[in-house]
C-alpha cells in the first residue's frame, strides 16, 4: 500500500497531525490546521532537513575550521548591522517579520538602495506590489538605482532560477507568502507552500552563497502567516514592531545563527521612510508627559542596550459592581497583576475599585521584571494624584514580599540615565554599582521604602500610606 503523503500542520505553532481536527492537538489553536504534503522522496525526513546542503562531506579537525567563510557585508545603517550580528551574512536567509504595514519592504528597500549605492547589485522579487507600486515607494526613499533589479513574480521556481542566473549580492522576496511552487498543491501562502519555499531559498543561498532576505506577515496572534516552521528553517528571524500610527520601529532579533538573538535596532518612520535612530532613550523620553501624575521613567535592557522608556498609569475608581480592569498596553498583563497585588498588600494602596491603565509610551514592549518598581510607583503616584519629581528614575525588581530586588548591569542602566540628565535614581539596596555624577542614587529595600523616597515626603512611610490610603478610599 502507498504511503499517504498528506499530513496536517498547524499554521500557529507547526505541529503536524497524521489527521484533521478542529482543534490542533500541540498548541491547542482552533481551526489552523491545514493539508500539509509531505515529499514522497524522504518519507519521515522533513525537507528542512535537506537545507543543510550536501551530506557527503569528511570530518574536519575544529581547529582547521575557518571561523567565517566570508566576510560580512555592513550595510550603511548600523542598527540594521547591529540586529544582523555585525552585517550581512553571505549565503544566510533572513526572514523580516512583521504585521502587515508595520514597514517591512520599506526597511528593506532602504536595504537595497545601501548595497547598490557601493556599487552592489540587488534582486527585489516582489508578489506583494506592481513594480509601479514599488518604484514609487523606492522613489521615496531615495535615488533611484540601477543597481537594484526588479522582478515581478510569484512563481518559486522562476524567482529560484533568476536569483541564480543574476547571481546579486543580496536578493528580497517579498513576500514569502505570496509564492507557489507550481508542483505543490495547496494556494500561496499554504503551510505547504511557505515551508517548501522557505527550504528552496535557504538550499538556494548555501549553494550560491547569496544572501535572501524573505518577508513574511505576521497574524494578530503573532505567528507568522502560514507557520511557525518557517522560523526554524530560516537562519535568522527578525520582527519588525511598532505602532503604525507612531514613528518608532524596532527590529527585533528573535533567533540569530549567525550573531546575538538579543539585539534590537530602532528606527522612526517618517517621510521619507526609515530612518535609524542611534540613541533611542532620547527619543524615547522626547514627548515624555513629565510631571504628570502617574508618569515614571524606567530603564530596561533590550540585548546589551539600556532604554529609558516612560511607563503611565491611570486609575480610575469605578462605582459599579463590575470587576475592575486592569488594561496593560506594552507589558505582560500578570505582570501588572503581580505588582497591584503587592501595591495592595505592601503599600496599602487600595485599588480593588478602581479600573488600571497602564501604557508604556513609543509602542516599546516591557518584559524585564527591573521595570516592576517604576511600574509601581507610577500606579501609586496617579492613585495619590501626586506627580513623581522630574528627573526621577526607578530601577528594580518587585518581590511578593514588596521587597525590592536586584537586577543585573546596573552600572550600564545609571550610565544611561545620567548620561540623558536625569537627576535621582531609586536602586535596590545592596547593589553594587558605581555612582555616575549627577545622578543622586538612593537604595531602598521595600516599595514603601521606595514610595517614601519617591515623594521626598518628611513623614515616615507608614504615616504617608495612611496618608494616601485616606484619598484612595
Ligand atoms: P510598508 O513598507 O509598505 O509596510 P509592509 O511592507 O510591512 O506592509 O510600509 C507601509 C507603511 O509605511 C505605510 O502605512 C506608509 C508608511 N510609510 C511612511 O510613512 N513613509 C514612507 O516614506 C514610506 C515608504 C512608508
Ligand atoms: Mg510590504
């Protein structure tokens, strides 16, 4: 008997099921499960696994490894070069993630405009726009090259065939989804179609040593449109995040083979597309609404890089019966939870009546635990309706006890904070850290510790909670 060639993978987290169910049995995703063809050549070995190239090959001693067959290629912005892991690398695939509008063929366009104008020739494979559509937006950002080659195709084996014979330094498709390999069935964007493409490309860039740069559209649940799968066949995935409606992007590394998976690059979306932006606390702190009740400045890490980012709370009583809520926009919403909970318990701020908005300004997400004393004190400060003093930075990590404790490269987060002119920063106690210049540093050991010194009040804490608990309630 023939073995089937049909399996079913889930367009979320790529798990294959031997049959359809409405409901994918690893990740639990309703209705993404679709046809998936496996290839009859290699029953029970992924195509992916073919990526590798040829698997004749002798064993070589570590030590007569070169340590990079050739030497990357910097592109002229160094925040592009930064996410990369130090430039391009040849022959790798890179897949640009992003919701639909986000900027993903801007980037990459400005991308192309930098190869070409050292004299570098770039393939755009473009199924996504007419070559009018993409003349236009490459207009926009800059002169016109004759160094980048416009093609406008949707079939894999024709984009396959042109990247080989034109052999350019770097070659775009965008976007992934939209080509089909006429010998699969399944339309463009298919689980089947986008995996079977993605491992094309990636034998494609080994063998010629090119490097392809795929776009790829992300849903609203975050995964990228056919499937998860594609970020393990691809060498280096990238994210690109942001408001459309705000200028900042940042191209986060999300796995890197070639470099760190921690590294973000900011950009500002304006007229004349992207521009990088090297030092982004400054802009980030720009409109900073300071002096505002409920507005706090924190310092997280994004890689090797500190980030002031302006978080705001508002709390707001409610008189009806209805729960509470508690909306987060830019952190994790148990995170928030955690630390009204400690806010209740450790500093006796009632707010089981009141609804919590919390914001983090530029579309920046939060997911280091060191931003949890800003958080706090920021909710506090706009419970009490009490600005928190210009200049003020929080640093630390919220324990259920309302301690607060250490978090790592202090030294590196002050530098920052000083270096932007902010005056006093709240560390947590104990912490080993140099004292920049300019920026009064004071350890605290709790929240109520730190509330206390936040608003500079002469009272002792208890009496300032009973103090503020009086206005909350
Ligand atoms: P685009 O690169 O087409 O997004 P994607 O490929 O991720 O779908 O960018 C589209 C958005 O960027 C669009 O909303 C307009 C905006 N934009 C500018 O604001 N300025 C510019 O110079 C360009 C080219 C785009
Ligand atoms: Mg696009």
């Amino acid at each position: 008997m023939p073995k089937s060639t049909v399996t079913f993978m889930c367009s979320e987290c790529g798990g294959e099921s031997l049959r359809w169910a409405g409901q994918c049995p690893h990740c639990q995703a309703w209705n993404t499960l679709q046809e998936f063809q496996v290839r009859k050549s290699g029953p029970g070995r992924k195509p992916a696994a073919a990526a590798l190239g040829p698997t004749r090959s002798r064993p070589v001693p570590l030590s007569e490894i070169e340590s990079e067959a050739a030497p990357r290629r910097s592109l002229a912005w160094g925040e592009l070069n930064r996410v990369l892991g130090g430039g391009v690398v040849p022959g790798s695939v890179v897949l640009v993630g992003g919701e639909p509008g986000v900027g993903k063929s801007t980037l990459l366009m400005h991308a192309a405009q930098q190869v070409a104008a050292k004299g570098g020739r770039v393939l755009y494979a473009s199924g996504e726009e007419s070559p009018q559509q993409v003349r236009m937006r490459a207009a926009r950002l800059g002169p016109l090259s004759s160094g980048i080659l416009l093609l406008a195709e949707t079939d894999l084996d024709s984009i396959c065939e042109t990247i080989r014979a034109e052999a350019p330094e770097m070659a775009i498709v965008d976007s992934i989804q939209t080509v089909t390999d006429a010998g699969f069935e399944g339309g463009a964007g298919s689980v089947t179609q986008v995996r079977e493409s993605a491992g094309r490309f990636m034998r494609l860039a080994k063998e010629i040593g090119v490097p392809i740069f795929l776009v790829g559209h992300v849903t609203k649940e975050g995964a990228i449109a056919g499937p998860r799968v594609l970020e393990h066949i691809v060498d280096t995935v990238l994210y690109l995040e942001g408001d459309r409606r705000q200028e900042l992007r940042i191209l986060r590394a999300m796995k890197n083979r070639f470099g760190s998976a921690e590294e973000i690059g900011v950009f500002a979306m304006g007229e004349a597309g992207l521009e990088e932006v090297p030092d982004p606390s400054a802009a980030l702190l720009a409109n900073a609404a300071l002096e505002a009740p409920g507005t706090a400045v924190v310092v997280v890490l994004e890689g090797t890089r500190p980030l002031l980012i302006e978080v705001q709370s508002l709390v707001n009583k409610t008189d009806n019966n209805y729960p509470p809520r508690r909306i987060a926009s830019g952190m994790d919403i148990n995170r928030l939870h955690m630390i009204i909970a400690v806010l209740e318990k450790r500093a006796s701020t009632k707010l089981e009546k009141s609804d919590i908005f919390v914001n983090v300004a530029g579309g920046i997400r939060i997911t280091e635990p060191a931003a949890d004393l800003g958080l706090a004190l920021s909710i506090y400060s706009n419970t009490r309706d009490s600005p928190l003093p210009d200049g003020l930075v929080a640093i630390g990590e919220l324990g259920l006890a309302g301690e607060v404790r250490r978090v790592g490269q202090l030294d590196r987060r002050l530098q920052e904070a000083a270096r932007h002119g902010l005056t006093r920063a709240l560390i947590p106690a104990g912490s080993k850290a140099g004292r920049p210049d300019g920026l009064d540093v004071v350890e605290v050991r709790t929240l109520a510790e730190a509330i206390s010194a936040a608003f500079s009040s002469p009272m002792k804490s208890g009496a300032f909670i009973r103090e503020a608990e009086a206005s909350v309630t």
